[in-house]
C-alpha cells in the first residue's frame, strides 16, 4: 500500500506555498498575542477561544486553497463574466439593505454565509479584466473593447468606493497594472485613470451635497473625508472642522505609532505588547503594528519580504506564462493581496489615512481570509502547468 505523502499533492509554484505557510505561522502567533484584549470583553480572558477559532479558519482557508489549485481554473472564466453582471446589483443591494459593521454596509448574507461584497467583487473584476485582456493578446486592440472595458472598471470601482474607498483605490490601482501589463495603449491607460478620479472625485462630492442637503451620510464619504482631513491636517470640506466631529486626533494611530517605538529593532518579545490592550482591532486593522512591538523592526522587515516575495513570483510567472489569460490573472490576483498588504502596513506606520485595510493572511478575519486563499489557490492553479525552475 502507497503511504500519502502531501508533499506529492502539492502542485504550482513550491514557492508560493512556502510563502502560505510561513504567512499563516506568523497569522498564529501574532492573533494569539493581540487578540487578548478582545478575549478579555468577550470570554472572561479566554484567548484560547480565539486562537481555535482562527487557526480552524487558516486550515479551512489552506484546504480551500488545496482544492482550487487542482482544478484548472483557466477554463471556468465563463463563470466569472456571468458573475460580472451581478456584481453591480450585489454593492447595491449591500448598500442598501446590507450588514453594518463598525458603521458600514460592508457585508452581506447569502443563505447564512455572510462575506464582504468587495472580496468577491475584487476576484471577478480582476478575472474577467485579465480575460478580456487575454483575448485579444495577438490582435490589435479596438477602441469599443478597451471603452467596454473601462467603462466596467469605472463603474465597479466607483461603486464600491461608497461603502469601501480605500478598496476601491486598491482594485482600481490593480487593474491599471494589469491593463498595463496586457499591453494596452498609453492613450486608453491616461483615459481610465481620468475616468477614475472624476468617478471618486464625484462620489465625495455627491457624498458631501447629500450630507448638507438633507443631513443623511452617502455609504462612507463623509468618514473618509474626515479621515483625509486628519492626515494631512486641513479643513478639505469648508465646514471649519479639521477631522469632522471627531477632530483631527487619531487615537487609533498614536496607539500604533507608541507600540512601533516601542518595537525598536529587535521587540519587546512575543505576548509583551501592552498597547494590544488599548488598540482597537488590534487584531485586525493594526495587526502589523502589535507585530513590530513584539518582533521589532526586524520582524516586520521579515514579513514585509514575505510579501515582497510573492510579488516576485507573480512577476516571475507572468514572464515564464504559456498561456496570456493564466499570466494576467496570476499577477492581477498577487497584486491584489500584495497592495492591500503595503497599504495596512504604510497605514499602521503612519504612512496613510486610517481605514479598515487588514494584512492579508495574517490578520484575524473569517470569510476575508477565504477569499484570499481562493485568490491563492488560483494562482496556484495556473503555475502547476507550467515548467518551474
């Protein structure tokens, strides 16, 4: 009888999967140490409560992971341009009849499983974009295709950005790659960056009418205004107000700038932060800054790489591709985790306005963190048929 050996199964880039797995090894620990505070209110102190919980959803998001990549994903594209007409009407049915949290309408429940509509709506954005793209790979590009294109790009993101702005930059910067990577003229590239901050523009402006006219908040916009405001210090608005009512005071970055002063370059040790304890979603949110109090410059620089890596692989597959929708798709999907990644970590730096971003694969977070191991295990998918150093 032939004895399993996992390592037999693992298919597509080994790399990749090393990556996976020293990612979800720093999620384990860092979610264990951060998340104490939060066990503290909910569980009388009970982290262990947590820390089952998320290692239960790191292995079910790794078992996803190992099932999608053995599929050949590339031939279910027609799958993703039908969920393509559906996204629309699923950030506006979330819009309005969605799940709040923390304020926002981020979420929303279908037959009992709840998820972030961004999630899904940034996997099939970005496979229909790379397939588009793909098709036309070896024939000139006509201007209706590159329009129908843009136009789709501008009014998914635009949407989006109601409930979710700094996701919508995020997925709007990816697709600019992809398209620049797919080799689209110049011309049609200025024309959807224009498009694009005239669309986001226009929705802080429509935010702002609706919120002086009738008093009622347009998703996100006045929260994001504010926010800006508080970044750069200046009244962007004209009401007087630097940071809206909450004033230009972040409580939430001064808390990860204290516990990153604190790391220095080697940290205080693993479970020695004490700024976890006062630091909203520690666990979440501010995670990278809980990591480098603890594991010190030198451990974020550590994860940092890791990140950097993966972005190297998704480079390096591109070039070795034999397939241009395969190569599209893989580095439009690694770019997707490795942006939002920088932005939580330029955000907990002090880098960046405040917002939601979490790092991915690391932080707490359930169908989140499904949905970037789909995003893995189709990357993996395309690289296990192609030749690996």
């Amino acid at each position: 009888m032939t004895s399993f050996k996992l390592k037999n199964h693992l298919q597509g880039d080994k790399q990749i999967w090393w990556i996976l797995l020293l990612l979800s090894i720093v999620s384990v620990v860092v979610v264990y140490s951060s998340v104490s505070a939060l066990a503290y209110r909910k569980t009388d102190g009970n982290a262990e409560v947590y820390l089952l919980k998320h290692t239960f959803f790191l292995l079910v998001g790794l078992t996803i992971t190992f099932i999608i990549h053995k599929f050949d994903i590339t031939k279910y594209a027609g799958l993703a341009q039908i969920f393509l007409w559906v996204t629309p009407f699923l950030i506006l049915y979330t819009l309005m009849f969605g799940i709040s949290v923390g304020g926002a309408r981020r979420w929303v429940s279908i037959f009992g499983f709840s998820f972030q509509t961004s999630d899904f709506v940034r996997l099939v954005l970005i496979t229909n974009l790379s397939a588009m793209l793909a098709r036309r790979q070896h024939i000139d590009y006509k201007a209706k295709d590159l329009t129908v294109m843009i136009i789709w790009i501008v009014i998914i993101v635009g949407l989006l950005s109601i409930s979710s702005f700094s996701t919508s930059v995020i997925l709007g910067i990816t697709c600019f790659f992809i398209m620049w990577i797919g080799r689209v003229p110049k011309r049609y590239l200025t024309k959807m960056v224009a498009f694009l901050l005239i669309g986001l523009i226009g929705i802080l402006s429509l935010g702002l009418i609706v919120k002086r006219a009738t008093g009622t908040e347009l998703g996100r916009v006045q929260t994001v205004i504010d926010r800006t405001e508080s970044f750069v210090n200046k009244d962007l608005d004209g009401d007087l107000l630097i940071g809206g009512e909450h004033g230009s005071i972040s409580d939430q970055k001064n808390y990860a700038l204290i516990a990153i002063a604190r790391g220095g370059f080697f940290g205080i040790g693993p479970g020695n932060s004490s700024q976890k304890n006062i630091l909203p979603d520690a666990f979440s949110d501010f995670i990278y800054s809980i990591l480098i109090e603890e594991w010190g410059l030198l451990g974020g620089l550590v994860v940092m790489g890791l990140y950097l890596w993966l972005l190297e692989r998704g480079v390096w597959n591109i070039k070795n591709t034999k397939r241009a929708f395969g190569g599209l798709l893989s580095i439009g999907l690694t770019l997707s985790i490795v942006l939002q990644a920088f932005a939580h970590m330029f955000i907990n730096v002090g880098l960046g306005p405040v917002t939601g971003q979490t790092l991915p694969l690391i932080s707490m977070g359930g169908t989140s963190a499904l949905f970037t191991s789909v995003a893995v295990g189709i990357v993996l998918s395309v690289t296990k048929s192609e030749d690996k150093i």
